[in-house]
C-alpha cells in the first residue's frame, strides 16, 4: 500500500474568521491491511468546544489567583498581627496598619456562594471551613451556610452546626 502524506499549517487559519457550515474537518485513522476509518465533524462546532474549553479554563485561574491573594492577605495579617504580639508595634500603630485590612461584611446570593465553594472546593482539595469562606467572600457564616445547604456532598453538609431538634 504506497501512502502519499503532506503536511500544511493548518492551525493560523483554524482560529481565524468564521466557519460556514460547509467548513468540514476531517480525521483519518488507518487501521489494519487496507482498511480506513473517515470521520468529519464543522469546523465551528470544534472551534466553539475549544473556544468554551479555555474559557473554563481561564475562569479557574482566575478564581485561584483570588484564593491566592486572599490567602496572601490572611498571612499579612497574621504576621502583623504577630509583629504586635511580640511589641514590634504600639497598639495605635497596630491598629493603624489592621485597617488596611478592615472588610465590610456583604450579602451574597445562596447560588453563587454554592458554586464557587464548589469550584473551589474541586480545584483546590482544601477543605476550608465556615470562617475562611466567611472571611474569603467578606459576607457572614450565615450567608455561607445558606449556600453549603445547597450543596449535595456530604463533606459539605458536615460543616453546618447539626439540628438536635
């Protein structure tokens, strides 16, 4: 069987204008002796599930660069707040610095804490508690454990204060 094979730089121009739907790609699998499996597909259609795929992607980097910042804000914090324990600071001067830090407590939507605590929750494997999501979202316990009620795992559920009702 005699292959004739040539390759051209096909991806510039994938990315590039709009695909009419008779914009076709194809993929050829050559399987064993003579046999060769075709598929097509639009090319709009791969180019949306790619355009979509990075999209996601870059909503959770974004969401974890802001779990880094907020956590790099905790430990800023702490050390002043060390730094004031060990009498590096006067205690007006502590609680000039502390102000930097001052937040104002938000109302936040149930459904929008649940899904970030999720996502979070999915990218980082860190099981945060009610405060550190409180502090995460400047917005109260109780506004995050309206959200974690709307949650399905079970590990989510533990972190509520049980009912002995």
């Amino acid at each position: 069987m005699n292959r004739l094979s040539t390759a051209t730089t096909v991806m510039p121009n994938f990315f590039a204008g709009v695909h009419p739907d008779n914009d076709m790609l194809l993929r050829i699998q050559s399987g064993t002796q003579r046999n060769v499996t075709i598929t097509s597909t639009q090319t709009q259609t791969v180019r949306d599930n790619l355009n979509e795929f990075v999209k996601q992607h870059l909503q959770d980097l974004e969401l974890l660069r802001s779990v880094i910042f907020w956590q790099k804000r905790t430990i800023d914090y702490q050390a002043l707040h060390t730094a004031f324990l060990l009498n590096s600071f006067s205690e007006e001067e502590f609680e000039q610095e502390s102000e930097k830090f001052a937040v104002h407590q938000q109302d936040m939507h149930p459904e929008e804490i649940a899904a970030i605590i999720e996502r979070i929750d999915s990218l980082t494997g860190i099981k945060f508690d009610t405060s550190d999501y409180s502090d995460y979202f400047q917005c109260s316990q109780e506004n995050i454990m309206a959200g974690l009620q709307l949650l399905p795992h079970q590990h989510f559920a533990d972190m509520l204060p049980s009912s002995t009702e």
